[in-house]
C-alpha cells in the first residue's frame, strides 16, 4: 500500500468515528469502554508524533471532543 493510500483510508477510519462519536458519544454503548481508551490513546500518540495528521483529527468536532474528556 502506497503512503497516499494508507493515509486516505485512516481519514475514512477518521470520518466513521466522528459519525458515531455524533450519534453516540462513545465508540460502544453509553459511557467510556475499553475501546475508546483504546483508540484514544492511539489517536493521542499520533497526534502528538504526526504534525501533518494532527489537523485531521482535531478538525474533526466530535472527535476533538470526545478526545478532551
């Protein structure tokens, strides 16, 4: 997979999270699971070690909310 690939199908991954973060919230159910302390630390160490990617994930509202919790 070309770096122009991987990079367009994390921003899909991206967009599917703030589409549920918009309807739910969290990733699973109603409250904070395993799985958004899961991908928010991974989310967390890429925006702290990506300055191209960074914007992509904090232009996102839901997501940027959801990660400031």
């Amino acid at each position: 997979m070309s770096k122009e690939d991987v990079e367009a199908e994390f921003l899909a991954h991206l967009d599917r999270l703030e589409l549920i973060l918009n309807t739910t919230g969290y990733l699973v159910g109603e409250s904070k699971t395993i799985a958004d302390i899961a991908v928010s630390a991974q989310l967390g160490e890429i925006i702290r070690t990506s300055a191209s990617i960074r914007p992509q994930i904090l232009n996102r509202p839901a997501v940027a909310a959801w990660l400031n919790r």
